[in-house]
C-alpha cells in the first residue's frame, strides 16, 4: 500500500519576515506511524523539489521530530518531492495533506492536487489532512460536480487558534469560515491547540499540530482493522 503526502513550497508571509513553510510535526509525527507498518510513501509539492520548513516548528527536542531531521532518506524527499504531473493517483489509497501556513497560498487552489485527491476518494481510497492543510480540500469537487467537503463533518486550524498565533493580518483567509461556506460541518475541540479529529466516512481531518499522530493512527485503523 501506498500513502501519497502532499506538502507546501510557499515560505514566504505579505509582510512578516520570518519564512513560513511546512509545519514539521504535522509531517514527522504522521509519518513515524506510517513508517512503522512499512506504509511506502511519496512526497508531492505544487511545483516539486525543495519542501521548506517554518523555522519555528524546527523543534529538535521534540524526539519525532529530530529523528527523521537526522535520516538522510527522509531529507532526500523533503528536498526532492515529486510534482503533481509525476504521480499517478490510482497508485495510492491514502493522501494526506500537511499544513503550515504555507499551505494556504499554494494548496488551496491546486487544481492538479485536487484532481487527485479525487481520483483517490473515488476508488474507495482516503483522503486526510492536518490543520492549514485542509484548505487543499475546499475545492476538491467530485464527478457529480458536488464539493467534497459538502454536508461532512471535519475540523482543521479554528479561527481562535489563528487568532492566538498573531497570524490574522497574514493569512489570506480564515479556514474555519470557509469549510462553512463550502456546507462543511465544522468541528473543533474547546481547548485550542489540544488534539482533535474528525472523521466521516474516508475523510481524516485534524485540528492542529498535535493532532497528526492520531490522524496517522485512525487512517492505518480505517484501512487495515476493518
């Protein structure tokens, strides 16, 4: 089995200097997880290429964190993803969508990555995704031209959360208004920043960063215990 990971190329904010990119537990703390059933997987990016990393999730204390930091394999694939025309979706059963702020300038809108997101939902595969990241799925439309986040339930970054991490005047958009306007039930845990997810049908979502393992842990359940 095949697990596709897609992750951002954008590192740069409007106005703040500091580089935004992927947020690296959101990748490392799923990944462990899969790596642990011997899940292979791909790394995808809009343009292919180098993965950056925001320079404040680059916590080497955190122990996931700082092994996969230090597996020259890992790093290949941060800095050699494939781009979007390289894959061939039916190949996976699982996409996962990391986060970051990154994420919601080149994701969001990436009509490659979203076509096969749907290709791999539409062959009974699952799709999941982890805080920023759930905005590469607001425009995911299936073939009977429905969205396919209408009428389900699942959770990504809140706007309170946004709120806290003095991002607002950076972000294009709040995350949970437009899984609302999408007709996406949204979800989200009172405490911010505690681990959450949403599940409905072969959809994954998580809150935040500290919901990445449990969303890695849902998926291998979904897929391999039913």
């Amino acid at each position: 089995m095949k697990a596709l990971i897609v992750c951002t190329n954008h590192d740069a904010y409007p106005t703040k200097a500091g580089k935004t990119g992927l947020w690296l537990s959101e990748l490392t703390h799923f990944y462990d997880l899969m790596a642990s059933r011997n899940i292979l997987m791909d790394f995808v990016s809009p343009k292919g290429g180098h993965i950056p990393v925001d320079e404040r999730s680059l916590d080497l204390k955190d122990d996931c964190n700082a092994k996969w930091w230090a597996d020259a394999a890992f790093r290949h694939k941060l800095e050699n993803s494939f781009s979007p025309a390289a894959i061939i979706a039916r190949d996976y059963r699982l996409i996962y969508f990391t986060g970051g702020h990154g994420a919601m300038w080149d994701l969001y809108e990436n009509q490659e990555l979203q076509e096969i997101a749907r290709v791999i939902y539409e062959r009974n595969g699952m799709i999941s995704a982890i805080c920023h990241g759930v905005c590469a799925l607001l425009n995911v439309k299936l073939s009977n031209g429905s969205w396919l986040i209408a009428d389900k339930y699942l959770t990504g970054c809140s706007n309170m959360e946004e709120a806290l991490m003095s991002f607002v005047t950076e972000v294009p958009f709040y995350l949970e208004d437009k899984i609302k306007e999408r007709g996406g039930h949204y979800t989200r845990t009172v405490i911010p920043f505690m681990e959450f997810i949403e599940m409905d049908e072969r959809l994954i979502t998580g809150q935040n960063p500290n919901s990445a393992r449990k969303v890695a842990s849902k998926a291998l359940e979904e897929l391999f215990e039913k």
